[in-house]
C-alpha cells in the first residue's frame, strides 16, 4: 500500500532522513523541533537533547560574529534566504562549520517559526581554503594540509596524506594527518606492491584491500585499524604523477562510490595544481637570485644579501671578491663547455670552503665573491681566505682533461654599523687587482671603516 502524502509520519520521515538537519525555531530562538537522524549524525545529539534550548547556545559566535544579526535578518523576512556559514558546537565540544539555510514562516499559521535546513560543511571549507592558498601563492605543504582536513570529514571520512615532491620514481615529501603512521604515508624508498607505487605504474587509481598490502604495511595498516586504501594519483599537464593522494579507511567499501570519487578526482587536481604552482615558483625564485650555470647566488642575490647584512649592523661583514687565474686559455683552447665544466667545479669546491651561513655568489664571468658574517677579525678573514685559494689551485678533472688555475683574492673587512655596500665591493676589487698585478695567485686583505 503507497503511502499518503499527507501522513504526518510519512513528511517526518522525508526530513529525518534527508541529507539536511530540519528545525525549527522558534522568535525567541527555542528550538522547537529537530529532524532525529541528522542532528544525531552531525552533532552527536539525540533530537530531545537539543528541543527545548537556545539555536544561538550551539553556536560559537565569538567566531560567528554575525549569527546575531543574521538570526534576525532572517526572522524580519519571508521565503528561503541564501545560505549562511556558522561555527556550531557538537555534543563532544568539538567545533564544525555548518550551512544554514533559513526558511521565514512566521507568517504561516500552521509553523509560525524559522523552519532552518542545516549541513556541515567542514570539507568545503578546507578545499576552498585550499584554493585560497593557491590564489596567495603559499607554500605547497598548507594547501597539501587543508585536502588532508577535508578528507577526514563527511564525505570521505579517511585518515590521508598527500603525497608529493616525486623525484626518480619516489617521493621525496608530503603531508600527512597526524595520526597516520610514517610508514604509511609513502615517503622515501618504495615498498614494492605498495599502493603508490601501483598508482605510479598505472596512472589511475588504485583500491586495496589492507589484507593485500606487503608487509611492513600491511601490519602496520591492520594495526591502525584501516581495512582499505583508496590512492589518487596526482598528473601534471604532461600526465606524469606529480604525487599521489592517499585516503585510508576503517569500513569495507573496496571501491568508492562515484560521489567519493569525483570527490577524490577534485582534490588530486587542487594537488597537482599545487605542486605545478609550487615548482613554477621555485623555478622563477631559482632565476631571481641563483646563477643558472653553476647554482651559487647571482649578482643580484649578492648584493641583496650584503646590503641586508648591513643594514641589520650586528656584526662585522666580510666580503671576498675572487677573480680566476689561467681561466681564459683554458675557455681558447678547449672551448667554452670545458671552461662551463671548469667554473661549475670551482662553484662547488668555494662552497666546501665556506662556513655554514656564508654566501658564495658568481658576479659574473670568471668573477666570484663570498659575503661571510661569521668571519669578526682579521685573522679569522685570513684563514677563509687561505681556504678558498686552496680550494681552487687542486687540479679539475673534466672529462679525460686535468687542468689547474689559481685564483687572486681580494677581501675586505667591515666593522658592525658601516652602510654602503658599493663601497665595500669595490674596496675589494681594488685589493683584487692588486694581487693581480703583484703576480697573481693569493691574497690581499683590507678594512674599510
């Protein structure tokens, strides 16, 4: 037999079980009467645990700051209003946010009150505070943070972890929930038959059972209680897997259903979106302040740094400035990809040579320069240079060819308050130049008041 239309039990039954939470609520702001499943499912609350108190006492209206004057609006109105957003209390003292839409029937004789359809809204929340970390450009890991918030709440309901920063087949970083044990997150060495690396191969994705995971996973799954993984492999616009998001669950639904997974399939494009703006950064700072032939700082990113060093005036600012010696002929006679080879190798061996903290930048050409705010007196400014000339007289190997230069050196020392960074760069070139027309090779020191 169908049942009536018209049967109080029947409309209950339509609101009770809908994907919204009904009320309603009273002028005073009593509520009146509450859907049972929904305000159960959403707030731990049975339906005669809330009848009876206050809409505006589960609320947090220090973080709310406009649920009153939004209650009101809403009261003085007729008809559906567009939708609000309010942090809201649950029975365990937790915090949701939630969307209310609110539905005027004072007027009518039969309510006589606010009818109010409520649904958490945590994880749009999240994403959409994702894509605001997208638009601001901050770091990949509070994007990555947010789709892991979002993946714990209703929809997916997963303890997860972003996986990202692949390099040589593996990832190098990602971001995980707390609670989610490190071997479970993916990062460093592949397991074999781990389910991101089956992600990885496949460029699809992947639901496991726990059960079929290798060991040590598969332990350590079972352990934390999870029955299921479900993995979203993350593809840059050249469809190579850029990361992997990852969602572990405790029910036993081997394949989510299309809802989750178009879910799923939003929050692996935000991601891989995130890393390909992540990377594109990184490139662009790379060419803002690094040399793009041998990766030390560049010009610009030198003179950056010391007119910073200086401008704090805490301590003492040393600056080195080194010109190759026997470098031209080497770029004549064997061209300039061994003379590229050459400065690359002279790069890596100044920054061997330099203490932690030290600036080693390439000005230009064969020139380079060390900023140092660790180097306080002239002795210790001695013994930095006597590295950096050792560093650079051992013979290169490049290729089947050994070749050896030296380098002159000119350095200059600046007590703590001193302001023209100029001033101290040429100050040492000019000492530079000296031991250039001295014989080359070794070092002149001097102090700049």
């Amino acid at each position: 037999m169908a049942a009536r239309s018209d049967d109080p039990d029947v409309l209950l039954g339509l609101l009770d079980h809908g994907p919204y939470i009904a009320a309603l609520i009273a002028p005073d702001g009593e509520i009146l009467w509450v859907s049972d499943e929904g305000v159960r499912r959403v707030f731990g609350y049975e339906a005669e645990e809330v009848i009876g108190t206050n809409f505006l006492e589960h609320l947090d209206l220090a973080k709310s700051d406009t649920a009153l004057q939004t209650v009101a609006d809403a009261l003085t109105q007729q008809g559906l209003r567009l939708p609000t957003y309010f942090s809201a209390r649950r029975k365990d003292g937790s915090e949701t946010i939630v969307e209310v839409w609110a539905n005027s029937q004072l007027h009518n004789p039969r309510l006589g009150a606010l009818v109010a359809y409520i649904r958490p809204w945590d994880e749009q929340r999240h994403v959409d505070a994702a894509l605001e970390t997208l638009a601001r450009a901050e770091p990949l890991d509070a994007t990555c943070r947010l789709l892991v918030q979002a993946m714990t709440c209703e929809t997916l309901d997963a303890t997860a972890c972003v996986l990202h920063t692949a390099h040589v087949g593996r990832f190098a970083a990602g971001t995980a929930h707390e609670a989610l044990a490190p071997e479970l997150v993916g990062i460093g060495d592949l397991t074999d038959g781990a389910p991101w690396q089956r992600a990885i191969e496949a460029r699809r994705p992947v639901f496991l059972e726990v059960a079929d995971l290798p060991e040590p996973l598969r332990a350590s799954a079972i352990a934390a209680g999870f029955s299921i993984v479900w993995v979203w492999p993350m593809l840059s616009p050249l469809h190579e897997v850029t990361g992997c998001v990852v969602a572990w669950r405790t029910d036993d639904q081997l394949e989510p259903d299309p809802s989750r997974a178009d879910f799923l399939d939003r929050l692996a494009a935000i991601a891989a979106l995130a890393v390909e703006r992540s990377e594109s950064l990184a490139t662009l700072r790379r060419a803002a302040t690094e040399d793009a032939l041998t990766g030390v700082a560049n010009r610009a990113e030198f003179y950056n740094g010391l007119a910073h060093a200086l401008e704090l005036g805490l301590r003492p600012v040393a600056v080195c400035y080194l010109d190759l010696d026997g470098f031209k002929p080497i770029n004549d006679e064997h061209g300039h990809a061994t003379g590229d080879d050459v400065l690359i190798a002279v790069a890596d061996r100044l920054r061997g040579a330099v203490r932690a903290g030290d600036v080693v930048a390439r000005l230009g050409g064969d020139e380079f320069a060390v900023l140092s705010t660790a180097v306080a007196t002239l002795d210790e400014l001695e013994a930095l240079a006597a590295r950096l000339v050792a560093s650079v007289v051992e013979p290169i190997a490049v290729g089947d060819l050994e070749v050896q230069i030296g380098v002159s050196i000119g350095a200059v020392l600046v007590p703590a308050g001193s302001r023209d960074p100029d001033a101290l760069v040429e100050a040492a070139d000019a000492a530079m130049y000296e031991v250039k027309t001295s014989g080359k090779g070794g070092w002149h020191i001097v102090t700049v008041a």
